[in-house]
C-alpha cells in the first residue's frame, strides 16, 4: 500500500527540461515547482496579478478559489485554456506544463534579515515612507519592480514593494499604506526611528521582462501604470530606466483620488522635464481636473485604467503600430488591474505583453 501523501496520477512535468514532480492532494503548481527547488515567475499568489501564468501542454486543471469559473485573463485556444494560472491550479490527474521561464532557485537568494527603521516620512494622510537599513555584512540582492515581506509591531507579515532600485542607496524603500487592520492594530504608529523589524525577500517578478534597459534593447515604448501606492515599484523600474541612458519611450500613468495622495508628483514632473523620453499623466478620480501651480503642469479627472485606454486610441500619441507593440505594467488596486486586462484585451494587446501586481 502507498503511504506517500501523493496521489501517482497526479505527475506534473515542467518543460522544456522534462523534470517531473508528485504532487500532494490540493497542491497548486506553484507550490510544487517551488518544493522542487525550482523558480517561475510569480508575484502576488492571490489570482490577480497572472505572472505566474504557464502554458499547459497536457492534462487538465481545477481552480478550487474560482469554481465553478476560472481566473480572469488566460489566453484560450479555442474552447480549452491554453494556458493556466500556477498559483491557483490545481492538477487533476497528469500535466504538463511550460513556464515562461524556469529558473533554479539558487540563482536569487531569498533572505530572512533584521533591519532598523533608518527614516520615517508621512509622504500623505495614511501613507508612510520607510527606509529600513539591513546589517551591513549581509546585503539583500533583488531587481526593480520587488517586494519583500515585512513583520511589523502586531506580529503580523505583510508584503510591500521595494520603490527604488538597489543603486539608490544602503537603505529599502517602501511606501506603506495604513489598512483597517493596521489602524486598528496600531502597527504603523508603533514604528519609530530605530525599531528593529524583521524583513524576507525579495520575491515577484514584475518588470523582470523589462529590466535592464540597455541602449541596445529594442525601442517599443513602456506604459506604466499605477493606482495608489501601487506607484511604489513603478517608482524603482523607472528611476532605473530613466539613468540607464536608454531612449525607450516610457509612460506612466498615476491614479490617486485627490492631489494629496499623488505624493511624488513634484519628483516625477521634474523628470518629465529632463527626459525627453519620459511621460507622465496624473488622474484624480475624486477631484475635478486641475492645473496645478506655478505651470507645473495637470492632473485629468476620472479613473486611470479609462485614460490610459483613451491615451492608446489617439494615434498622435500611440500610432497603430506604436500601440501594438508597446509592453504594459500595472501596479495597483485588483479592481484596476483587471480593468485595465480587459481593455487592453478588447483592443486585442498580447495578454504575454502585460505584466501586473494586484493588491486589495
């Protein structure tokens, strides 16, 4: 009798290499890729953000957290679902599958570090600046467009995403946004100059598609686009970029609901000045559209997915051929994101070509 918790029927192989894996009753294909010591894309591991989708060569799926549906934005060869959703997939019976890239999970070292709050800013009302410094003798190596998950004064781990890339400087940035939980819980009041946290990373794959952007890279222009405090990693993708010396056309699209919130928009303004590359667009969506002061510019009224929508209809400003070819990164509420898959996806953009994380 077979006492391995395993069912044999339930073999997945990952391709191209053809290394194969049991996988335990209920256990999602990412689940089983990781315990296998290998890495594939992946960020949010809700269903929201689809880095991890692979293409499924053979065999069938179920979707426990979706049924009786399935998830929002896979690509769908005639009837069947060409591709599936790792974090969530489930193998009924044998599969194979191909992720979009397949890595050893030696290559990027995961990390379980203390830290120290170095610097606290309030940039607007319920959302923190904090810049942790790490030990000195053990620096955390990660890309642009990352998270890291943090244990804060309740006890309790949370996921927030890097905002500048690892040239910027010895200390991480992240922009925190105070939840109920964290209201009620007091967690981010609890934080002072010197606290010691606890910090693990860096995980996701946003923007890794993307990053480095040499000279040499292909001219295709970048849209980026952020609701809230999803700005964070777009923040670290395109300071990148911008001192890369690339010349890749980039455009980043912020939503917020009222200028406050939109607490980078001085930062960003300057640069749009400076890179003759570089667009940015500002969308309130609980405040009317505005011309801010001094001519540093305007912010449109309305939701930020609908005017990048209406941004990619207007060939003065994305022609045909610009408009097929150009690769989008989201970063922001689920609500907007998907929005924004389905427009993109109505207008027949290459679902390979959008790359999001999806939050709330």
């Amino acid at each position: 009798m077979n006492s391995l918790p395993f069912s044999l029927d339930s073999v997945v192989t990952f391709l191209p290499g053809g290394q194969t894996v049991l996988a335990a009753p209920g256990e999602s294909l990412l689940a089983v890729a990781q315990r296998a010591g290998l890495r594939v894309p992946h960020s949010c591991r809700g269903g929201s953000c689809g880095s991890c989708r692979m293409a499924l060569r053979s065999g069938a799926v179920d979707y426990p957290r979706f049924a009786p549906g399935l998830p929002p934005g896979l690509v769908f060869s005639g009837e069947t679902a060409a591709e599936v959703l790792a974090c969530q997939a489930v193998p009924r019976g044998p599969v194979s599958v191909e992720p979009r890239e397949l890595r050893s999970a030696g290559e990027v070292e995961i990390k379980k570090l203390p830290c120290r709050v170095a610097r606290l800013e309030t940039l607007a009302p319920g959302i923190l600046g904090l810049w942790l410094q790490l030990p000195a003798v053990e620096p955390l190596e990660y890309r642009a467009g990352q998270y890291v998950n943090l244990w804060l004064a309740d006890g309790r781990q949370r996921s927030f995403s890097l905002a500048a890339p690892p040239h910027a400087g010895p200390w991480l940035e992240l922009h925190l946004r105070e939840s109920p939980s964290m209201q009620a819980s007091g967690a981010l009041s609890a934080l002072r100059v010197g606290s010691l946290l606890t910090v693990e990373g860096p995980f996701g794959e946003l923007g890794r598609e993307l990053a480095p952007l040499p000279q040499t890279v292909a001219m295709d222009p970048v849209v980026l686009v952020a609701g809230g405090t999803g700005y964070a990693p777009l923040q670290a993708l395109l300071w990148q970029w911008l001192e890369s010396g690339t010349q890749r056309p980039v455009h980043l699209y912020w939503g917020a609901r009222t200028p406050v919130e939109l607490y980078r928009d001085a930062w960003l303004r300057e640069r749009s000045h400076g890179f003759t590359q570089f667009r940015y667009v500002s969308v309130l969506s609980a405040t009317p559209a505005l011309v801010l002061p001094g001519g540093a510019g305007e912010s449109r009224h309305g939701l930020v997915h609908a005017a990048v929508l209406a941004d990619l209809a207007d060939p003065r400003l994305f022609p045909p051929a610009v408009a097929a070819n150009l690769q989008v990164v989201a970063a922001g509420p689920t609500a907007m994101v998907e929005a924004l898959r389905a427009g993109l996806r109505d207008r027949g953009h290459a679902a390979a070509r959008f790359t999001c994380d999806a939050y709330g």
